[in-house]
C-alpha cells in the first residue's frame, strides 16, 4: 500500500472511532435486561448515565458505540429495575427498633420473656422497650399477661408494643409512671389493668412518658435503617408520621450527605405540625417531599381494633373495635389541609373506618381535581364503599404482607363471608387503574421481593397455601413491579423525576440475579440484591 494510502486510511478509523465515542457519561451499565416501568414496559440491554439522571438507553451496541464513562459496570445479564419505592413505612421508628428488644417471630410468650431477659444486660435506657409480638403465631392465642414482667422486674418499667403498633404489653411499674389504674379509662383506646393490655390509644399514656430519643440515637436510627434499607433496593421510601423535629434532622442529615436515601413524609397528626406547616407550606427537594398528613381513623384486625360494621366473629361480648377520633375531628382536618394543599393520608382498616374516610373524602375533594389523597392500608371495605375510590379520586395505599401474615386467622375474626371483601388489592388498583404497595415496616419486613411475592403469589415465605390466599386478588407481575416503583411515585406526585427508567429521570435503579416478570414464582423470595443505585452512586453492593 502507498504510504499516502495507509495515511488516508489510518484517518478515516481515527475519524470513525471519535464519530462512534463521541459522547460523555459518567457511569454505563451494560450486558443487562433493563426492566423501564415506562407507559410501553419497554426493555433495553444498556444505559448512560450523567449528572444522577438517565442519559440513553438501548441495545448494548448503541451505548457502548456512543458513550464513553470513567465508570463501566457489565451486569453480567443481570436485571435492572427502578429503584424500588416502600409507598407505606415507618423508616426512623424502624431505626430505633434496631436499638430495642426484638420480639420479631416469637413462637410464644416464653420465647418473649427469654428475649426480654436477654436484652436487659445491655439495656441503658433506664426502661425495657420492645416490639414485634403477635399472639396470633403462638399455641395460646389469647393476650399475654404482665405478671411474669411484675415479678421479673418489678422496678424497671417495661413496654412491648405487640406488631401491629395497635396493642402493647406492659408491667405494674410501667403503670405505676404513667398513672394508669384500674379506674382510667381514654377515648379511642382500651385498657386492661389487670393483663397490663393498652390498645390504641392507650398505649399514649405510656409512650408519653418514656424516656426521650437523644439526637444521637435517631441520627444513628436513621442511619443504620438507610443501610439496611439500601441493601433490599430500597431508594425512597414514605415514612408514615414524623414531627417537624425528625424532618429538622433529616434536612441537617440530607445537607451533610450522610442521609441519602429519598424520604416522602407524612407528617403526624399533631398541632405542633399544623402550627409550622400550615402556614408554611408544602416543602420539597430532591431528597425530600414534606407535602402529606397521616392519620389513624381506626386500630388494627390483630389486636382487634379495626372499627367493623359488625361486630367481630370471634370475640364475646360482642365487639366492633375503634374509630381513635370522632369523625368531626377528620373532616375539620381535611378541609384545612385542601385549603393548604397537602395531602391527606389515613390509616383505615376495617370496613366502618373505611366507609367514613371515604365519604368525609368525597365530601371535601371528591372533585376531578388532582389531589390524590390516599388511603393506607383499606384491608376490609365492603362491596357498597368500593367504587368510592374511583368516584373520588382516592389512592389506594397497601401492603401485600399484610394479606399473607393475617389469613392463618383473619377468617376466623371477620367471619368467611366478610373475609372475601378484605385484602382485595386486584379490585382495588381496578378502581382507579393504579394501586401503590409498601410494608408497613416495622410491622413486616422490609423487603420489597417479599412485597412483590406476596402480591402475585399470595403465598407466605413457605410457599402456603399452594393454591394462594384469595388468588382472585393477585396482581400481575407487571402490576406488582409498577406498585413498588412508579404507582407509589404518582401517589407521592413524583412520578416525573422517578418510578421509572426514562430519560432525564433520577437514576435511582437496582440490579437484582433474577428476572421477576419471567423466572419461575417459587425462586422470587430467594431473589438478591446485587447493587442499589441512588442518583448514579452506587449506595449498595
């Protein structure tokens, strides 16, 4: 070849190889099957991502061709998705179990005092406090009794609140400090001196004087929940009813770049809240939206709380359970937060809860503005109310967990007929063609692939019952992954900077070794996390 040839030749490669390279990212993933969450469920095999937001998706050729990035990560034909969404938790007061007596799975009452023992030794908080009980799972299902807690400590206070957050057991000298006697009794909640039962609101007389969190000790909840919650492909979770204080220090946390993780909060039901917020206004940032309320309309089936419109099918004499306000006290509340422009979030459970909420709902922005305004957990709504969800505009808020903890004893408490109308999640995202899935963690686990399992499968962790709790409500696979990233992204009015891989969206994505719309259902809890991404970092690996 003639040198002048070779010249000209070695000009065009060079000009083709800057033409094929001739754009800048930060960080490509590539050799994956990349799950969008887009309006068309589109896949691709290859991203770029630049400044924390998706820059370009398509066929690993395409990226690889065009884009170059001092950070290249082959996923191995691995599977990305969006970052996943807990649209209903507890994130700080998670944190601060971490630092209390677990009582998590306990098999029975002795396996609670074994535990509560065994956590006294290190215990530096002058009480005892634990959480996680359920007396559904033990041969004796009826409530403990704080005798055992007198005798064993009959100077340190003790509180266990049972799982739900709805019961809590607690001895004499708890009691004794928070000037319960046998005489008291409360709005709202229930009191059995002699067993050391507080349900609902009860429990406040007790928590009211337990000894304060240090700032030390939430940040190092805060953190330590961020990190565990990182692990399970957690990038934003809604933390269901912080004060202002708790939203100071998230803020100082967040500016500091110690706190990553995106929190949507729904502020308590407390004047201290309104006093600030009201007048304030709706706040939001990237890494934080304080822009709702939260609010507990009833109890909870486990403990018996949830307000029925009959009376429970287990229990004499006959109960109804508890609305923990009058309904004045919500409909006076609505009205100022439409007035402000937040959103209103309400626990209801049982189907009387959730026939007032609705309606006082409908009553006050059951228009077609858009104000979604949800509610959490709508476990029994009966046939009558349903339709109200579309008819208003309301978000239904649930927790696949839930259904698969509660039926080994949820027939038995509603009765076979009144079962059939709980937990009805496919029903539910019919209503308004979208439905957002959380945890309710602590109260489950935190795990979105168990919240995923448990939509479709409608199986707890064992695989029962082999033909599903109330298959007819599953969701499809693809509504269950849309429940965990962009539905909750639309409840929380974020859907256009996440909840799915688009570009210019937030690059908040997790890579996991299975497939979930494609492998088989019995593998889908032993999925794992192989790497969290938060805003192009990656957070977990």
């Amino acid at each position: 070849m003639h040198p002048r040839q070779l010249i000209l030749l070695l000009a065009i490669v060079s000009t083709t190889g800057c033409h094929f390279k001739n754009k800048q990212a930060d960080l490509i993933l590539h050799n994956a099957t990349i799950y969008t969450v887009d309006d068309a469920f589109s896949t691709f095999e290859a991203m770029a991502i630049k400044d924390g937001r998706i820059l370009a998706l398509g066929t690993e050729r395409e990226i690889l061709n065009e884009y170059d990035a001092p950070q290249v990560i082959d996923c191995g034909k691995q599977f990305i998705y969006p970052g996943f969404i807990d649209g209903h938790c507890h994130f700080l007061g998670y944190g601060r179990t971490l630092q209390e007596v677990n009582l998590d799975s306990t098999q029975s009452f002795d396996e609670v005092i074994m535990r509560v023992k065994a956590f006294q030794p290190s215990n530096s908080r002058g009480w005892i406090i634990g959480r996680g009980w359920d007396q559904n799972d033990w041969a004796d299902q009826s409530f403990p009794s704080r005798t055992t807690l007198d005798s064993l400590f009959p100077s340190i206070p003790v509180a266990l609140q049972r799982i739900d957050g709805h019961a809590m057991l607690v001895n004499g000298e708890a009691l004794r400090r928070a000037g319960i006697d046998a005489s008291t009794t409360i709005s709202g909640g229930d009191i059995d001196f002699a067993k050391g039962i507080l349900i609902d609101n009860a429990m406040n007389l007790v928590t009211s004087v337990f000894p304060e969190y240090s700032k030390e000790d939430n940040i190092a909840a805060l953190l330590a929940a961020q990190a565990r919650c990182f692990a399970v492909g957690l990038t934003t979770v809604d933390d269901a009813g912080l004060m202002k204080s708790d939203v100071d220090l998230i803020k100082q946390l967040q500016a500091e770049n110690k706190l990553k993780m995106r929190l949507y909060v729904m502020l308590a039901d407390d004047s201290l809240n309104y006093t600030h917020y009201l007048k304030a206004g709706i706040d939001t940032s990237d890494r934080l939206s304080v822009r709702a309320f939260k609010f507990y309309a009833d109890g909870a089936l486990g403990s018996r709380g949830a307000c029925l419109l009959a009376p429970y099918d287990d229990v004499l004499p006959y109960s109804y359970g508890l609305m923990l306000r009058e309904p004045l006290h919500f409909r006076q509340k609505a009205y100022d937060l439409r007035k402000a422009g937040f959103q209103m979030c309400t626990h209801a459970i049982g189907d009387s809860a959730n026939r007032v909420m609705l309606d006082i709902y409908g009553e006050v922005v059951g228009d077609s503005a858009d104000h979604r305004w949800r509610i959490e957990h709508a476990q029994v709504v009966h046939q009558n109310d349903m339709q109200k969800f579309a008819q208003y505009h309301i978000i239904p808020s649930v927790q696949p967990t839930h259904a698969t903890s509660d039926m080994p004893w949820a027939p038995q408490r509603l009765g076979r007929s009144r079962v059939m109308r709980a937990y009805t999640y496919r029903e539910l995202k019919e209503q308004l063609g979208m439905i957002a899935l959380g945890t309710d963690f602590p109260v489950e686990g935190i795990s979105p692939i168990n919240t995923f399992y448990a939509a479709i499968a409608r199986k707890d962790l064992k695989g029962l019952p082999a033909e599903g709790f109330q298959k007819e409500n599953a969701l499809s696979r693809e509504d269950a992954l849309r429940g965990m990233t962009i539905w909750p992204a639309m409840a929380n009015f974020e859907e256009h900077k996440k909840g799915s891989i688009e570009i210019g969206k937030f690059a908040d994505l997790v890579l996991l070794d299975q497939d979930l719309i494609k492998c088989n259902e019995a593998r889908l809890p032993q999925s794992k996390v192989v790497m969290t991404i938060l805003q192009g970092e990656v957070v977990f690996k």
